[in-house]
C-alpha cells in the first residue's frame, strides 16, 4: 500500500518515475523507525519525495507539495520537512556556492554574502542564542538578498525564498538586519580617502595573534622606514584584504 501512495503521489508531483524508488526506500525508511511524529502517511510520502527531488536536482513547486501534502501554511510544511530530514539523518547540503549558482549572483557578490554572514553570525552569537546552525539555508539566502539589494542586483526572490525553506517575510527580516551590518561594512570613504575605521577596526581585530606577530615582525625588518610610510604599507594590506573579500569600491585606492 505504501509503494502505491509514493507512486501515486510522484506522478501528481510532476516528478520523474526515477523518483519513485528512492522515495519508496526512504518512506519505508521513516517508518520502520516508528518516529511518532504526529504526520499522516501522505504527508510523510510528500516529504520524503520532495528530499529524493531536491538530491536529484528537480525543482520544486513549494505550493504544490504543500497542497498535496495537506499542510496548512508553508511553515508547517517546512518544519515537518526539518523534522523528516533531522531523523533520516539528511543534512540540508546546500552551501552558498551552489544556491549561488541557482540564482546567478556573481563570484564578488558571493564573497561579501560570506562576510555579511559571518560579521552577521558574530554580532548574533555575542547578543543572543549561540546554538543557532548559521549555515542553514534561511541564513545563507537573507545574507544573499541583502548584498544583492545594497548592490542593485536583481535576484528572483520567489525562488530564494524556496530555497531558503522559510517564509518570505523570515528571510526579508533576517536581510534586513544583515543588511544594515553591510551597510556598516561599506560606509563610503571619508574625504581623507581613508577606509572606514569600522572596516579597518574589524580586519584589525580578526586578523588575531599571529598577524600582530606578523606585523612587528614587519616593523622590525623595516626599521629603515618611518613611522607614516609603515602606516601606509599596513593600510594598503588592509584595503586589498577588503578588495579580494568582494568591497570593489575600495579598488582605487590601491597604490601600485
């Protein structure tokens, strides 16, 4: 009865008959393990295909394995699909790089996502709950669409959002807060032709121990400059860090 609701349930899902198999296994997978998790047997066959579709690569219509799955809003059916994922032991693969690809956000503005998250990530931890699993993908697309909107980049948001397996409105708040720490990041540059002193604070601060190690080891091999032509040295170190992390508006004040 089981391998007929699966079969059934693929073909109504659009998906290809070698979906099928692999949905079968991991349904009779989940209930061998008698989970308890108050879900009926479609729901459970739904979820199990939409896991098959997205490790094949085949798209996924949310709207439509929500309404087949008999779930009443898109959080329910994506905190079950959570659930299913955590017992099976699947873990949500997606790195930035590939959701990068299916939106076509370009390699710069990738590189800044990484650093949004990651001052995103720090600014969290420090405030709030340490627990959180930052590489999800709910984090990974709000860090997307806030560098894509700082910079004017169009992105198809219906399909971030999917990807993000949350809620529009949950990914446009998570953007909007990553979003004022970019704007932070890349304040513009003062008439002194300066980078912001957040920016060369922070690469200061994360470059730790060994770079200050570094650096007086620097000083001490330089003897022979003075003090305002080691200063420029250092900060031209700090402006190509800021360049090759994705900031290209820095690039001009690059000294050759």
């Amino acid at each position: 009865m089981s391998d007929e609701l699966v079969t059934k349930l693929c073909g109504h899902l659009l998906l290809p008959p070698d979906c099928s198999k692999e949905g079968k296994d991991l349904y009779n997978e989940l209930k061998a393990m008698n989970t308890g998790l108050g879900m009926n047997a479609t729901m459970e066959a739904v979820l199990c295909l939409n896991l098959v579709a997205e490790k094949k690569g085949y798209n996924v219509d949310i709207k439509l394995y929500q309404k087949m799955a008999g779930a009443k809003s898109k959080q329910v059916y994506y905190n079950n699909l959570k659930n299913v994922q955590k017992r099976l032991g699947i873990a949500e693969s997606m790195t930035m790089q590939e959701i990068g690809v299916q939106l076509g956000i370009p390699p710069n503005l990738l590189g800044q996502a990484r650093d949004v998250l990651e001052a995103y990530k720090k600014q969290f931890v420090t405030n709030q709950n340490p627990d959180i699993d930052f590489e999800k993908a709910v984090y990974i697309c709000s860090a997307i669409l806030a560098v894509a909107k700082h910079n004017k980049h169009k992105v198809d948001t219906t399909k971030l959002v999917e990807l993000a397996k949350s809620t529009k409105k949950d990914v446009t708040g998570k953007s909007e807060e990553m979003g004022k720490i970019l704007s932070d990041l890349t304040s513009s540059v003062s008439s002194s032709g300066r980078l912001p002193l957040k920016i060369l604070q922070e690469e200061d601060n994360n470059d730790g121990a060994n770079d200050e190690e570094a650096l007086k080891r620097k000083h001490e091999e330089e003897n022979d400059l003075d003090e305002a032509e080691s200063f420029q040295i250092w900060k031209q170190g700090i402006i190509r860090k800021a360049v090759a992390a994705g900031f290209k508006q820095y690039q001009q004040f690059i000294e050759d």
